[in-house]
C-alpha cells in the first residue's frame, strides 16, 4: 500500500469504498476476488483500521446519530453509515456478496427484515447479552435480526370534532360514519401496507378488500403527504380521523416547528383493536450480514443498541418503544399506558405485502 492509498484509507474511508465500488463494478470475476482478498489484507496489515463497523441504515431518524457518536465514544470503534432505503440496500448486499462492506443492516419494517433474511444476506447471532436483551418474540426465530424498538399504528382524532369513544377499530374506519372524514398518505408507504398485510393475515383477503373499500369512500381528499401531514391536516379541520405512527405523535409535540406542536395538540391518540385482535405493531431491528468482515465489533454494536442505556436513548430522543424490557419508556409513552398489540409473527407482514399492495390498487388508494 502506498502513501497515498494509506491517507485515503485512515481519512477518507468513504473514498475508498466508493474507490471499491467503481472497481467491483468493472472488472472481471477473478479480478474482483483478488481486490476482495487485497481488502481483506488491507484490515490485517492495519490492526487500527478494523476498529470500525460498517453499517447500512434504511432508518431516517435524527436521534440514530446520537447514539452512534455513543458507541464510538463508548468503544473507539467508528461507525460507518451508508443510507438508503431497504429495498435499495437488501439489492446492494445481495450484490456485493462476499466482498459487501456491509457488517450490519438496520431497517424498520418486520416485513423488510424477514425478506432480508429470506434474500440469505443475513447471519445468526448469539451473543448471550443481546438474547438476554430482546424477548424472543421480538427477535427472528433464528436470530438472524435483533428487534431494537417497536411502535404501534393508532388511529389520531381531532380532539375538537371526535369523541374517543366513536372510536374503536381499524375495520370501523371503513363505515360510511366516516364518509368524508378521513384523510391517508398514499399507498406506496410501506407503514399502510404493513397495516393492511396485517389485516389481511388476521381477517383473510376478502376483508381487507372491502376494507381498502370502505376506507376510500370516506377519504376526505387524494392520500398525500406523510404521517406529520395527516394530523396537520386533521388540525385544519380539513378530517376528523386518520392514521399514525406513535413515534410521529411524540416527534411533533416536541418539534421545534410551533405549527406541527400546535396540530399535534389538536390531536388525540387511541389504540384500537383493544377488545378484538389487538393494535398493529411494527418493529426496527438490526441484522448481521452474512459477509460481516468486522463481525466482533458489529456484534459488540448489536449488545449495545439493545443494552438499556441505548434503549432508552431510542425512546427519549425518538419515542419509541424500547425492545428490552429493563429499559424505561419515555413518559410521554408511560402516559399512553399499555395495550394490546397484534397476535402475529412479523413475518406475515412480508408474506402478504404484495396482495396488499394489489388490494390498495385494486380499491383505489392511490
Ligand atoms: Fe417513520
């Protein structure tokens, strides 16, 4: 290696990767292995550099950042990240096969997280700290993805124009009560087509087309915007029911934006499903890949993303609910108290993902 190749490597880790790529990309099959081989020897020739982990994140949230500057601060390994959405990065691994940078995959989405693992990217972990950390219903059967928070999508009211107990489940958002009174974000949002796998899965597909239906006789305008949108909307009066991540409620009340504080007032938050199948949960887990070249330290970021400190991180700064149960809630959550969740295997939300996207085309959600 020379002088330069070392600058770029100890200060632009990022160039050479890009450098990588470029190289992956072009050449030939023996050549690619012989440059893989060469990365490989590059982390032994330089004991200091394998103190990194490289982590591929289709997470889009700000407090994320805190907690790697952690973990760096905590252990002197330095995280990588490289963003992009999961369908985008699950491609990328998959083709970078043995010579992927990728140590770790991060998503939200039990649905994206068992397709991971069904494109045979991933490997198993067993670490004792994080099988002690995460309950096994909140882990893959086999370990091959570590949940680290869980959320649940409620149904928001305007607390002006909607009495709590009109409320009371998802199936009712279809009932002509509602005509004209409900607003949604369009239908290529991964968070709905979860939802709707997950109806699909407890109450079979003719259901949830009826469902899908029924909910779109009663939208107030076009689906737009994001899950912010929709409360803002519902705080204009322009609806009086939609639905919502938890964790956007508790992003809103404490945004430094006064209109989303204002809107998020406005609306109130009810769990529905709390007398039949449960309110739909969704976790964010975390993955080993199966070509891991930094496997210890990305296993060391795995105990720590789970281990209470970071766990109760993730629910002060980004109000989610934390996978490990020692770990405290933020109270904004300990205020919502506890509920009943969907009695489903995470893996159903993949399963039906593409019927209910077809059921959303077929029903006209745009
Ligand atoms: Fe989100």
């Amino acid at each position: 290696m020379n002088d330069i190749d070392f600058y770029l490597v100890v200060h632009y880790p990022a160039a050479i990767n890009d450098f990588r790529e470029i190289i992956m990309k072009n050449f030939a099959i023996p050549a690619r292995k012989f440059l893989a081989a060469l990365g490989g020897l590059w982390i032994l020739g330089f004991p200091a550099l394998a103190q990194e982990v490289n982590l591929y994140s289709a997470r889009h949230y700000e407090s994320d950042k805190t907690l790697y500057a952690l973990f760096e601060k905590e252990t002197g390994i330095k995280v990588n990240v490289v963003s992009a959405n999961a369908p985008e990065l699950i491609e990328r691994i998959k083709r970078e096969g043995e010579a992927t940078n990728a140590d770790l995959f991060l998503t939200v989405d039990g649905g994206v997280l068992h397709t991971a693992r069904n494109a045979g990217i991933l490997q198993p972990v067993s670490s004792p700290a994080i099988l002690q950390n995460v309950p096994a219903a909140l882990r893959d059967r086999e370990n091959h993805w570590i949940g680290i928070t869980t959320r649940a999508r409620v149904i928001v009211y305007s607390r002006a124009r909607v009495r709590p107990d009109a409320l009371s489940t998802y199936e009712d958002l279809a009932s002509p009560k509602w005509k004209g009174k409900l607003v949604a974000r369009p239908s290529s949002g991964l968070y709905d087509q979860s939802l709707l796998a997950s109806l699909i899965a407890l109450n079979g597909e003719e259901k949830a087309r009826m469902w899908v239906k029924g909910v779109v006789a009663n939208f107030a305008r076009p689906p737009k915007g994001n899950d912010r949108s929709q409360a803002k909307d519902i705080a204009a009066g322009l609806a009086d029911v939609a639905l919502m991540n938890t964790y956007y409620i508790g992003q809103m009340l404490n945004s430094k934006d006064p209109e989303e504080v204002k809107a998020a007032q406005e609306v109130g938050l009810f769990f529905p499903n709390q007398k039949t199948t449960g309110a739909h949960q969704n976790i964010s887990g975390v993955a080993l890949t199966k070509h891991a070249r930094n496997r210890e330290n990305a296993i060391r970021f795995i105990e720590f993303l789970t281990s209470v400190p970071a766990q109760e991180r993730l629910s002060a700064d980004n109000y989610e609910f934390p996978t490990n149960p020692k770990a405290r809630k933020h109270p904004l959550l300990e205020r919502w108290g506890t509920f009943r969740t969907q009695d489903i295997d995470f893996s159903e939300l993949s399963k039906h993902n593409a019927t209910a996207i077809r059921l959303f085309a077929e029903g006209g959600w745009k």
